[in-house]
C-alpha cells in the first residue's frame, strides 16, 4: 500500500492492508539499502555488545541491512504477526537468528528498560505514533548518547501549492519541515547530528514500481470490489502527486544522539 493510504490506516476495511501485497514489497514504506546504510554511517561504530531497537520492523528491509551492516544485537518489533512471520523466516535462511530478536510489540508501548539501548531506529513508521511523541517517549530508553534514527515525510520547502499541502496535511497535521523537525529534535533533548532527503529512485523504484506491479493481482483477490477500486484509485492519485509535486516532500533520515 501506498504512503498516505498506511498513514490513513483501516480507511477501506479488510482491503486497507493486505499483507498478501506486502509480502511482494522489499519494504513497506520509501527507502533502500543504500539509504539505510547512509544513515548509518553517521554513528559511531557498532559492537556485538550494542544494542539496536528496529521500532515498526514491517517484514525487515531494513533490518536485514542492519544485520549485514553491524555486529550489534538487534531486536525488531512490530506490531503485525504476519510481518514479524516474514521476517523471522528472513532470519531463519540468513543464519543470523543468534542476534535477532523478533518480537509483537507496540511501538506505543515499547517494554525495555530505562537506558538500555545504544540505537533505536525507526525507518518509516514514526508518524504511526507521532514524530514529536515519538522521539521525546523513546528518549528515556536510550543509553547516555545513544542514538535515535528515523526517517519521516517532511516538507522540503516552507511554502508549497496548496493543492499539495491540503492533500498530505488532511492525514498528517504534524508534517512540517526540515527546520521545524530540528528544532523538536533539539527541543526533545537531542543533538541533531545529521539529516538527509531520500532520492527520488526511493519511492519510485524501491516502492511505487512494487505496487504498480501488484496492482491487477491485488483487484483480483478482491474480486475487484468497490473497496478494492476506490483504494487502488487513491494510491494512483498519490502516485501522481509525487510525480508533480516531490520538489516539494520526501522522506527526510534525522539522525539525533541524546544530549
């Protein structure tokens, strides 16, 4: 499923998430292996004693980068079992079950204790809780400099269309831009360290052409409702929207160390 339509969540019944689509799709949001492995090239260097929270895991496109890319511990949560089920069969085949730990959790009420993780990373999936919740309640987890990475949607210019600003505002009120998202980094109690903006190919190869592809198979599961159709026809439009309008939104990495 497209961005806005995960943002909306539950807005088509049944058919508003199908996993049976996810499954096709390396990630469940905009991203890439090279984007993850960017944003982590702004932390120190990882033991095999760090500890790595993927918070909103999904099927683990980016855990699996994790994995490859540091010797740290990671636990992943999610709070989808049939997202955690792909993942752990992931795990299972790349042998790396011995530091992975895969758990049904959610990111609202994340159970670990104060000060006990070196990295919390959250890869598309903070507006489920709230960019400004989210980074000040994950805070009290992380050890004394630990680090918070997330990527989130972001407005790149401070002014935009209005046909544009109505059409993400409308499911996201607290999208705001790169200086807005900053200062509640610095105001939550974090160093910003760095950010960057995802390329384009990051929607557009790695996401939109995964739906494209699915996109009769999925109709055809659903015996091409009304539902199915009106839900297709939404992520067309956002599709189109991107193609217009992404000089001005994309998904933004932050990478904040707490202070």
């Amino acid at each position: 499923l497209t961005v806005r339509t995960q943002i909306r969540r539950g807005n088509h019944g049944n058919i508003g998430f199908d996993h049976r689509f996810s499954q096709k799709q390396p990630a469940q949001g905009p991203g890439s292996q090279q984007s993850t492995i960017k944003a982590l090239q702004f932390l120190p260097q990882l033991t095999p004693q760090a500890q790595l929270l993927d918070v909103g895991c999904g099927t683990g496109a980016q855990t699996m980068v994790l994995s490859e890319q540091t010797p740290a511990h990671i636990t992943a949560v999610d709070s989808s079992k049939e997202f955690l089920s792909i993942l752990k069969h992931k795990a299972l085949q790349q042998g790396i079950t011995n530091r992975l730990t895969v758990k049904e959790m959610d990111m609202e009420q994340l159970a670990f204790a104060p000060e006990s993780l070196d990295v919390i990373w959250a890869e598309g999936a903070i507006y489920n809780i709230g960019f400004s919740r989210g980074i000040r309640e994950w805070r009290p987890l992380l050890k004394k400099d630990g680090y918070l990475v997330v990527s989130e949607i972001s407005w790149l210019t401070p002014e935009r269309p209005q046909i544009v600003d109505k059409y993400w505002t409308e499911v996201y009120p607290e999208m705001g831009t790169i200086a807005e998202k900053t200062a509640q980094i610095e105001e939550a109690g974090y160093i910003p360290v760095a950010h960057f903006v995802l390329p384009e190919s990051d929607w557009t190869s790695h996401y939109y052409h995964y739906y494209e592809a699915n996109e009769a198979a999925f109709l055809e599961r659903h015996s091409h409702s009304e539902d199915a159709k009106a839900l297709v026809e939404e992520n067309r439009q956002e599709m189109k929207h991107f193609e217009k309008y992404s000089a001005y939104y994309n998904y933004v990495f932050y990478i904040m160390q707490k202070r």
